[in-house]
C-alpha cells in the first residue's frame, strides 16, 4: 500500500496539478478533476474547504481516502502522507501536518479499523494512518480502538514518542457494534467533539463510503 500511495503522491502533486489546486481552492464546484490516470478527485466538503482524496473499493462499497486537505493558502497533510510530500514544491501553498488528534481520529475511523473490528476480536497491534493501536472487546460488546501504548523504560508508558501525543491517547477513540439491534459505527465521549468536525471534512474514510 505504502508504494501505490507513493505513486499518488507524485502523480497528482505536478506542476499542472497543483495550479488546478490552487487555481480553484476556493471553488464552490462540488468535484474538479485532476490529471491523472488514477481514481483522485478534488472535492469540495461540507464545511467549505476541498479534499483531495483517493477512491477505494472495499467490500462495503467505494470509500474516500484524503490525501490532502487543502484551507484556502494551507495544504494539510495526514500523517500516512505527511512524510512522502518532503521532497516536493507545494509553490504557492503553505506545507502543514496535522495535529496529533485529527491523526489519531483519521486511523481509528478509518477503513484498517472497520475491517478488523467485524472479526469481533481483541487485536494486540495495528497500524493505520502512520500510528500504532490496538482494539479491545469492551464489556458492552463494542470493539473499541486504542492508541497502542509502548514502553519506552523508566519513564513509563508513551505512544509513537511525545512528538506524536495527543490528549486522547488514554481513551478509546472509536466503537464498533455488530448486532441485529443497532450496529454502526460511533464515537466515545473523549472523541465526540472531533467526530463532529472531521467527518463533514470527509477526513474519516468509513464516514465516506458510498453504497
């Protein structure tokens, strides 16, 4: 997967591409295309700003996979892609990563844990969008996502390194449920807050399947 998305990521960040980014990053047209012979699209979001995201298929339908938020003069990377735009001139934009907690919420609500949480068992180490988790069958019957805890010696416990932490390392993030009485997908308390921004952004891949 790391290679295909490499290959994304010079595919659709050339110097045509990103003056059609640039050129429309306040456009109010809902999808503008790309040159490129791979599934991306720079799509206009809830809130306003624009995604540029990669179709998937899964066995739930087509999903999205942002490779990009773009907010006006800033292009925002997810950590999955942070470190493979190193090398390349954004012109005109303005290079950021994104903050601890949006990564973290992007691998809990994304694709990796869906299809590891309807196997309805504990799962000691995953990756997903560049971090480390765990999933965990909870009392209620949920499997809930955790950021995975590594020992790092005498100072205890840390996730990835403190470059990386985020208030909601200690907590479960997402919830999933598979019954006949009510299944989905959901939040917890420490994470329902950041559900509500960052699922109009289409920055939550199970939030973005299409049937």
């Amino acid at each position: 997967m790391t290679d295909f998305l490499k290959d994304c990521v010079e595919e659709v960040f050339t110097k045509e591409n990103l003056n059609t980014l640039w050129q429309n990053r306040q456009s109010k047209q809902d999808i503008i295309g790309l040159e490129t012979d791979l599934p991306i699209r720079y799509k206009l979001n809830d809130v306003g700003t624009r995604n540029v995201e990669l179709m998937l298929q899964s066995q739930f339908g087509f999903y999205y996979k942002t490779i990009a938020l773009i907010e006006d003069e800033n292009i925002l990377f997810p950590r999955e892609f942070d470190s493979l735009t190193n090398q390349i001139d954004f012109q005109s934009f303005k290079k950021y990563g994104m903050k601890s907690e949006i990564n973290v919420m992007i691998g809990a609500f994304s694709m990796d844990s869906l299809l590891l949480a309807i196997k309805n068992e504990d799962v000691e180490e995953y990756s997903s969008n560049g971090g480390t988790y765990e999933m965990l069958k909870a009392i209620d019957g949920t499997m809930q996502t955790f950021v995975k805890q590594k020992e790092t010696g005498i100072f205890g416990f840390s996730p990835f390194s403190d470059f990386y932490r985020s208030e909601l390392d200690d907590d479960a993030i997402s919830a999933f449920k598979f019954n006949n009485q009510q299944s989905g997908v959901f939040p917890t308390n420490a994470t329902h807050k950041w559900l509500e921004r960052l699922a109009p952004q289409r920055l939550l891949e199970i939030f973005t399947i299409e049937q």
